[in-house]
C-alpha cells in the first residue's frame, strides 16, 4: 500500500472529506442528498472509521452510479452523476490529497489567469475546500477589465467541448503519479471507470459531473495548459472551460489560440467551434463576451419594485436580446408577481432549461390552487419531451391543496405513467413525490419494487407520517436492509427516529447483510469490518464470513495485505494473481490445519513445521496422499491447482522443475477455471470454519 493511498485512506482525511462535502458550494447538487446527509451525521465518526478499514483492508468497492439529465438551452442534455455516499466521501478524499499535491503549482495560476476552483489555504477554515466562486468569478472580470483597459482589445472567446467527458483516466492517472502510487492510482482509474459507465460498458474516459471533487480533477488535468501558457506570457484568463486570450492585435492574439489549440488537442480536449471567435471589443462588455452580472440598482428594483421587476424580466426575456442570467437571477429571488406568473405558464415547455427557475418561481404560488390547475394540463397533459422537465412539475404538483375529487384522476396519471416507464429516473422521482403527497400510502409498494436505490433515498423522507405505522412501510425497510446500499435504509432509520417511532425501529430487526456498518451503526448494534471476508465474497460472490480476524489472529493483517494486492492484481497481471493468492492460501490452509488439529484430534493431519522448528513446504500440504486432502477434496482441490500453476508460472520460475521446459503466462482462460475451483475452495473451507468459529 502507498504513501498516498494510506494517506488518502485514513479516517482523518475521510473525516475532513466528509466535512467538506456538507460545506460544499454545489448546493443545487447537495439538495438531493440532504436527508442521506443528515441520517449519516448522527453516526459519522464510526462510519468513517468502518470506510476506512475498508479501503486499507482493500474490500472497498466503488458502486454503480445514478444520472439525471438536464436540458440545455442547446437543445442537448447535461449529465448530471450521482454516487453512492461512500463513493462521495471516497471521491473528495482522493481530491483532497491530491489538491494538497498540487497545491504550489496551482499556486503560480491561481487569480493570475486562472480563476475558477481556486484553492482554499486557510488552515482555520479548512472545512471548505475552494474559496467562494463569487470571489474568483468577480477577479475573473476584473482582469478581463485590465487587459482592455490596457489596450488589448482584441480578444478570442475560447470554450472546451465536453471537458469533463473528454478527460481520460490513464493520462489523469499519470499526471498525479506515473510510477510512485501506484495503489492510489489504479483505485482512482477503477472508480472513475466505474463513474463513466454508460449503456455500452465502462468508458476509459470521462468524469462525473455534480461532485466537487470532479471540479478539481478537471482543473489538474488541464493545468498543464496553463502553465505553458503562462511560460509564454500568453495574456489570457480562464474560468472553468471558458477561456479569453487577450492582444493588441489580432495577429498577437491568434498565435496564442493556436498554441493553445495544440496543448488542448495534445490532451484530447476539443475546442467548441461554435462558440469559439475573435473579436475587436470596442467596450468591455464586449471583451467579457456575456452579459455582466446585475447592477446593484438593478437588483434593488427586483427586491423593491414589482412593475419594474416585470419590465426588467420583459426585457431580458426578449427572444432577439435573450439574457439568461437575468432571467434565471430574477425567477430565483423574485416573490408572486402576476404579470410574471403569466410569462411564465405560457412558456412551461418551451424554455426546457429554465425548469429549476420556473419550479422555484412557481413555488411562491403553491397556496393558490388554481396556479396548480392550470400546471396540471400545461405541463403534465402535455408533457416535455425531457422526463426531467415532467419530473419537476410533477414534484411541484404535490405542494398544492387540490381537492380530492380531481387529485384523483392526477394519480390514475401519475400510476399510469409510472408503469410505462422504467430508467427515467428523474420523471420516476418526481411521480413518487406526488404519490406521497396523497396520503394514501399507495407509494410503499411502488417504491418497494423501485430498482435504484438512490431514487428510493429521495423519495423516503416525502412518506407521509401516517404510513410509517402501515405494515408496507416495514416490508419496504426490511426491502431497503437487503440493499447491498444503504442509502435508502438509513435514511428510512432517520424518519422513524425523528418522528419518535422507536417501536417500529426496534421490531425491523437488523440487516441480513451490511458491509459497511452503516445500518448497523445507526441501529446501535455496530459490528466489526471484516475486509478479508468481505473481498473473498465480492471476488467469488459466495456466503460473506466475518470470523477472519479469529481464524487468523496475528496473522490477519499479512493475509490482508496480501490478498489486497491479490484483488488490485486480478484484471492488471493475471500471473502476479496467481502469486499473491497462492501465498494467502498458504497462509490460511495452515490456519485451517491448526484448528483441525485442536478439534479433530484423533486424525493424523499433517504437520506444518519439520523437526526443526521450519515451516514444511505448501506444496506438501496440499500433498493428494495426506488426510488433508482425503478429508476435504473439495476444499485442497482448487488450492492445488492454484499452486501448480503457481510454480509453472515466469512470475515464479523461469523453467518447470518438473519438465524443464520455459514457464508460460496465466491466460484468462485458465484463470476463469481457477476462479471456479476456487470458489468451490473458499465456500467449503468457510463452511468448516463455521463449525469451529
């Protein structure tokens, strides 16, 4: 295990990781994981110290992710990644150490040209991770305003494709680390694989956009650029991917696009034709390339003058002078203005991108049901083509009173869009949102059968009180216990706790399984991580067995250790596998053959030390002959043939000592055989063992 990766690992850094995942700035992000954060709070510290005994004991596994598209005023859908908490928590980790890694060279950028996701260097307030982004944004258009103000009018408005997309895993690897931490790096590759997954299969590129962490990733991957640009006193500036190189004459100007369409180019990244152009500013509002933020007038007029704010939204609404940030800005903080609230529903669907601004603004109306009716047939009878535009306004739908006699025929919608439709998970969460707001409890079996654990999170805390006392709410948490995720249990543990429903939290029981000790943390009941059992079940999906720790007593950080390398080994060098997990069966077969001796004694099991006080060879062990292997065939039989294809392995030995022919590499043929004898192996032995511990 490396420097890093310990560092990484270790329950102080996961601890300020998860620290600044609630103080984090992707506030729009967090919102959907606000109840997840706050039923994880109540047992943090113990659940940290459980993710990282797992990470060091290398039974760590990195979950598959949920993604929710948003629309984009081009037409085009963002991607939004949703991990899995402990994923989260493993993610800024990673950041964390790596931030501090580059933090010198970041150092000589930062709020010089660069100035998006600018490091924060306090030490007294080390709980946030970046500075404010008002700050950096607004010395961002600072020093558009010094470079014009000092006669450099020519500017070129450069923006990346696809940046988080387009970052591949390998060259990120290597950037941190190309040989030192090497640990670190491949967990870092694994997870990202794991992140970018698409209908196709695992991607060898992208990041996942929504974590904070992925903003640093994005911003080390293409410092290098920066540097070079820097080193070649290019005057430019860059905020996130939108890059503005500034000259005094076009000619200057251009010979710094072209080298920075190489860096990019070099780096896989891809320049957006369509956005990218070159322009003699004639004012700095022309320089900056968008429209400059609100005036303090201006926003004193939204806070203060309801005609004024309407005439503000008109104008910038104008399709021919359309002004989105004004727009989205006055949607945001403005309260009920009638004559806005009229825009706005005959534009429903035809702004898909403003959705999040149309929600919020529509919010202030949730007391006047007939806001609500005219919603309904606007945006739910006549549906968006994006499910994440129907999923909003069905979310909305539930904060209104309507009466019974027409909430009815919303519902029979609401069930009969919910069996046509099966990925759309933004759409799905929005109509169990509604479902909740029924009070009939009929979400509980809907949610029980709900495929995404994630999506079941973010619905459980809309159950209304009155179900968590029905006999479906606790068919829905034991269905939740069952989880290999625990997101939706917890979360479900935290309602019955905050609502004082101890009776029913005490008659659940506990989890029939819980890898991390989450669940039973909460529960009270906390239990040992043991990282062997849990790599041996993961690996060979067999029964998990958490008496590893007693079986091998002294021994059980060396068989880890081992088995660690053997897991990281298993897709990179199928020969340094087989190595590593013959000597962890070594050292467990002579464990197995200790106990033997102890409670079978009567039997002649053979000796694990000679007359000198040495251990005997394995291979002896696992001698067909002895009573070892005449007692348990089915235990030695997959360990023997490891060990033989061990000692014919040029990992081991360049020649066979039996034929003194060359040794040949482990194909992925005969490593799918073992990995079946040894399954059969493991699920035996664990079997034995239960009879003893």
């Amino acid at each position: 295990m490396d420097k890093l990766y310990k560092k990484f690992s270790s329950p102080r850094n996961l601890e300020l990781a998860w620290m600044r995942l609630k103080t984090g700035q992707n506030i729009q992000y967090k919102k959907y994981y606000r109840n997840l954060f706050l039923a994880y709070e109540l047992t943090y510290k113990e659940n940290i110290k459980r993710l990282s005994e797992r990470l060091k004991g290398g039974s760590y596994q990195p979950s598959s992710i949920l993604r929710f598209y948003q629309p984009k005023p081009s037409g085009l859908r963002r991607p939004i990644t949703f991990l899995h908490l402990d994923d989260l928590i493993v993610y800024q980790a990673m950041a964390n150490v790596i931030a501090e890694k580059f933090k010198k060279i970041k150092a000589e950028v930062e709020f010089n040209n660069v100035f998006s996701n600018i490091l924060n260097r306090n030490k007294d307030t080390k709980i946030f991770f970046f500075k404010r982004w008002q700050e950096g944004y607004s010395k961002f258009i600072k020093k558009i305003e010094d470079y014009y103000n000092k006669g450099n009018i020519w500017v070129a408005h450069f923006d990346l494709a696809a940046h988080y997309d387009t970052i591949d895993h390998q060259a990120l690897a290597e950037q941190i680390s190309k040989r030192t931490y090497i640990d670190f790096t491949n967990l870092l590759k694994k997870c990202l694989g794991e992140w970018s997954t698409h209908k196709s299969g695992k991607l060898n590129h992208g990041i996942p956009q929504g974590p904070m962490a992925s903003n640093l990733l994005a911003e080390i991957h293409i410092l290098p650029i920066d540097k070079r640009l820097n080193n070649e006193n290019i005057k430019y500036a860059r905020y996130g991917d939108d890059i503005k190189i500034f000259g005094k004459t076009k000619r200057e100007v251009l010979s710094g696009v072209i080298l920075l369409e190489e860096e990019c180019k070099e780096r896989g990244l891809i320049p957006q034709s369509k956005k990218y152009e070159v322009v003699k500013a004639t004012c700095v509002e022309e320089a900056i390339g968008k429209f400059p933020s609100l005036t303090g007038k201006e926003k004193n007029i939204i806070f203060s003058d309801i005609e004024e704010c309407y005439t503000l939204f008109v104008k910038a609404f104008d399709e021919k002078n359309f002004d989105i940030s004004k727009v989205k800005y006055i949607l945001k903080v403005s309260n009920k203005n009638e004559k806005i609230l009229s825009i706005v529903l005959k534009n429903l669907n035809n702004y898909p991108d403003l959705v999040d601004e149309f929600f919020q603004f529509l919010f202030n109306y949730i007391d006047d049901l007939e806001v609500g009716r005219k919603i309904y047939p606007l945006a739910i009878e006549n549906s968006s083509v994006y499910e994440y535009v129907e999923g909003k306004y069905w979310e909305l739908l539930s904060y209104f009173p309507f009466k019974d006699s027409e909430r009815q025929p919303i519902v029979e919608k609401a069930i009969e869009r919910l069996k046509k439709i099966r990925h759309e998970y933004t759409l799905k969460r929005g109509i169990y949102i509604f479902l909740c707001s029924v009070n009939t409890c009929l979400v509980l079996k809907w949610l029980n059968t709900e495929s995404s654990s994630l999506i079941q999170m973010m619905a459980v805390p809309y159950i209304p009180e009155n179900c968590l006392d029905k006999e479906d709410f606790r068919i829905l948490s034991k269905t939740f216990f069952k989880r290999s995720n625990y997101e939706p249990a917890i979360v479900a543990i935290k309602e019955l706790i905050y609502h004082l429903k101890f009776e029913i939290l005490i008659n659940l029981g506990l989890p029939q399984k819980d890898e991390s000790g989450v669940i039973n943390n909460l529960l009270g009941q906390p239990e040992e991580i043991d990282s062997i059992g849990q790599i041996i079940k993961n690996r060979y999906e067999i029964e998990y067995y958490n008496k590893w720790k007693k079986i091998l007593e002294s021994e059980y950080d060396h068989a880890n250790n081992i088995l660690f390398l053997a897991n990281n080994a298993y897709h990179i060098d199928k020969n340094t596998w087989v190595n590593y997990m013959d000597t962890f069966d070594d050292i467990i077969i002579r464990k197995f053959i200790s106990l033997l001796r102890i409670n079978k004694p009567r039997i002649k099991w053979p000796k694990i030390k000679d007359r000198s006080g040495k251990n005997v060879d394995y291979g002896v062990l696992l001698d067909p002959k002895n009573q070892l292997s005449k007692q348990f065939p089915k235990i030695v039989e997959g360990f023997f043939l490891l060990h033989e294809r061990r000692v014919e392995n040029p990992a081991s030995h360049a020649y066979s000592k039996k034929t003194a022919k060359r040794t040949d590499i482990v194909t992925s043929k005969q490593q799918r055989d073992l990995h079946e004898k040894l399954t059969t192996s493991y699920d035996e032995l664990i079997k034995e063992l239960k009879r003893f511990i």
